[in-house]
C-alpha cells in the first residue's frame, strides 16, 4: 500500500509586470449594468503598463484604449470575444504573465463558444508548454450566465494555481464591480517552480513538473526535487496547515468539474480515502482548532459530491453561482487571514509603543491610517459632488466596512469631505471598519 504526502510550496518571487486583458461583454442587455462597470474598469486599468481591452457583442474588436465609454451594444457572441484574445497573444505583444477578466450577462444559443473550445484547450495546451501563466476571472452580471462555460473556460486557461475564484457574481453593480476588481487587483503572479518527481496538485489531476507556488503538492514518493533542492518528506512530516490547504485544492478542483457536468463521484471517494491517510499522519495542537474546523466544513463539502447526488450543471445559474460563492468563501480565505494578522501586528505594535494609554492611542492610530487612505481617493476622484449625509445612507444599504464606503466613492462619486466627518464622529465604528487599510498602506 503506497502512502501519501504532501508538500507546501511556499512563495517564489514575485512577478512585477504582467499583461492584462479584458473580455467584456458590451452587447445590448448589458445596458443597464454599463456604466458602473465603465466606472469600475477604468478605475481598474490605472497602473498597469500592459493593458487591453476587448469589446464583443455579435462582432468582436480590440479597442484602440484599455478604458470603456461607448457600448456596442448589439448581439452576444463570446466565441469572436476569445477569438480576438488568441490572436491578441499569437502577436506577441503581451507578456508572458497574463491576467484575463472576463465580463458577461449570459450566452445565446448560436453563440458558438461550445464549439470553439475544443480549438480553445489545443491553443492553450501549447502556451501552457512554452512558459505562459494565466490566471482567468469571470464576473457574471444578472442571473442568465452558464456557470459551465465559465467552468470550462477556466479549466482551459488558467494554470497560475487551483485557489482562485471559479465565478464572481455581480449582484449590485454599483458596488460588486469595483470591490471584486479590487481583489483581482491585489493578486500576485510568482515565477513557477519546478518540481521532480512530476506531483499532482489533487489526488485525481495529472501530474506536473511546473507548479505555481503557495500550493500542496501530492506524490507517493518520500522525496522531491524542489526548484534544485532535494526536500525528504518522511522528515518534513505534515501540517495542519498543509493538509487544510490541500483539501481546499481538492474541494476547487471538484466544484469546477462538477460544474461541466462531470460525475466526480469517485474521485472524491478516492480524495476521502487520501485525506484520512494523511489526516492520521498530523499532529493537532491546542490552537489548530480553527484549522480543524475548516478541514472538517470542506471534508463535508467533499462528502456531498462522493454521495453522488450533487450536480452543479443542473443548477440554475444563479443558484449554482451561489453554492460557488459559498465555497469559495471556505476554500479562497487566505487573504482575509493576511488581514486579520497584520490588523492584530499593527494592534499589538501601538499597545507596545503606548503601554499607558493603549486605547485611545490605537483609535487615534487607526483613525490617522483611514483618513490618509482617503485622502489618496480624494485625489482619485474628478467629479466630488452627490450625497451629504453619508451615515444615513451607510445606515439605509448596510455598508459595514470603510472599504465598502470607499468603493461607493469610486462608483458614486461620493463627497469625501462627508466621509471624513463620519469617521471622525463615529470613532468606535471607523475603528471596526479599517481591515482592507492595514493593507493598502503597507
């Protein structure tokens, strides 16, 4: 009987420039969503040296400026949209790190996409081969979007690691754009490494030599070669946080075959079966506890798709992006728990600076932190007009968090004046508004 392991490859360097590409969706029933998601993306776009935008509706073009104004405005026809992207790579005008956005209300029957994607995973099998690194994000606006075309198409094209997001759901336009934009935004690309013997990223995928790190790669051999260093797994043991991240890999990887109609069945038996094997080889800590939960919330996630009852296909769009959404929330947590860390360092760091009065000095601190991040939006911002009573409308739309306000600013042209004065009036509540800050500002 052969016994599993696991390895944690942890960050490479981090790739400075990159190209990004848009696929935006600009026929006619995109109307009424247009001009938040023109807010949104041009805010987006700034920054970035190497940025393109493609437009389809039932014809598809390469517009000559990475920003969006004017819709097209006709037919649907994401087949021409994808086109339109290969040739863009075949010039040889991107970089060889690529980041996708995708944007769509939905699929017409005589789209075509269906039929393209076989030439689709030929084209991107050979990238792939020559060194390209793709990470691909689809925002689906309303609620007639194919959960399994944005599956396939992932499944297709990106290979910049499994913990990525499989579909965003834009629900408020206003707000939903922006933030998720945002948090594409905040990703990073890392140089690939390199992996000997070939390991598998889940216990069913192929095996791979080139692995995008910050990833648990699986093998049944005791030793690997890792980027030119020989790792001897027997002695490196496992982790509980090596196994949770592992798990999470395989939840990722049956969701988005589950959505393309694919019987994962046995798979997950088989992952099941591994996880408890190396679940056996852990040794649990006091601490570990909320580890332990999230192992054992994505064990029962596991469960429902080894019970053979779960079909994501069938699942109507909306419902099925949900159950994504839900997931996800499980499986893609890493950044949330970067947040938590640094807000507790930068925490502990004003109570070891100001042991007599820690309090106050920590709310003045955090106050100082959101108004100088606001003060760069002010500068972001041309047209500073609307809403006077900000905590009112706070209040009305259940915004909680300060970032949540900020992306208001971005997409309503909020006066930031009147954010200043809600911060400075409602102390208490800026102090549990500034996660998103500590980061920014690092």
């Amino acid at each position: 009987m052969t016994t599993p392991y696991i390895y944690w490859l942890k960050e490479s360097a981090v790739i400075q420039e990159y190209s990004v590409v848009g696929i935006i969706d600009g026929s006619g029933s995109m109307c009424e969503a247009w001009g938040d998601l023109c807010k949104a993306w041009n805010y987006f776009v700034t920054g970035f040296k190497s940025i393109y935008c493609i437009q389809y509706d039932d014809t598809a073009i390469l517009q000559e400026s990475p920003q969006l104004s004017i819709q097209k405005g006709e037919g649907t026809n994401i087949e021409l949209g994808f086109r339109e992207l290969m040739k863009l790579i075949k010039s040889g005008n991107l970089l060889q790190n690529i980041l996708i956005v995708f944007v769509t209300d939905g699929i017409e029957e005589n789209d075509g996409i269906g039929q393209y994607l076989e030439e689709m995973t030929k084209d991107f099998e050979q990238l792939h081969s020559q060194g390209y690194q793709f990470k691909f994000h689809t925002l689906a606006v309303g609620d007639k979007f194919s959960h399994t075309v944005a599956a396939e198409l992932k499944m297709i094209i990106h290979n910049s690691g499994i913990l990525s997001s499989q579909i965003d759901l834009i629900q408020n336009t206003k707000i939903d754009f922006t933030k998720i934009l945002q948090d594409i935004k905040d990703e990073l690309f890392y140089q690939m490494i390199r992996v000997d013997p070939q390991c598998q990223l889940t216990t069913f995928t192929g095996p791979v030599h080139r692995v995008t790190p910050n990833q648990v790669v699986y093998t049944t051999s005791n030793s690997i070669r890792v980027g030119g260093k020989q790792i001897n797994l027997d002695k490196e043991g496992t982790t509980p946080e090596a196994l949770d991240k592992f798990i999470r890999q395989i939840m990722s990887k049956l969701m988005e075959y589950n959505s393309i109609g694919k019987d994962v069945k046995q798979e997950a038996i088989q992952a099941l079966q591994i996880i408890e094997k190396l679940k056996a080889k852990v040794t649990f800590k006091e601490d570990d506890d909320e580890i332990q939960k999230f192992i054992d919330q994505n064990i029962q996630k596991i469960e429902e798709f080894a019970s053979g009852n779960l079909n994501l296909k069938e699942f109507e769009p909306l419902k099925a992006a949900k159950f994504m959404h839900d997931v996800q929330d499980l499986i893609i947590r890493d950044k949330k728990k970067m947040q938590r860390i640094k807000r507790k360092s930068a925490v502990h760091a004003q109570l070891t600076m100001h042991p007599q009065q820690p309090k106050q000095q920590v709310k003045d601190y955090y106050k100082e932190l959101a108004l100088k991040r606001l003060e760069q939006y002010e500068m972001q911002l041309n047209n500073q007009e609307l809403f006077e009573d900000l905590k009112e409308f706070a209040k009305q739309n259940k915004v909680k968090t300060l970032d949540q306000i900020v992306y208001l600013t971005k997409t309503h042209d909020f006066q930031l004046k009147n954010i200043k004065e809600f911060i400075q009036s409602d102390e208490d509540t800026a102090i549990d508004m500034i996660d998103l800050f500590l980061i920014s500002l690092d």
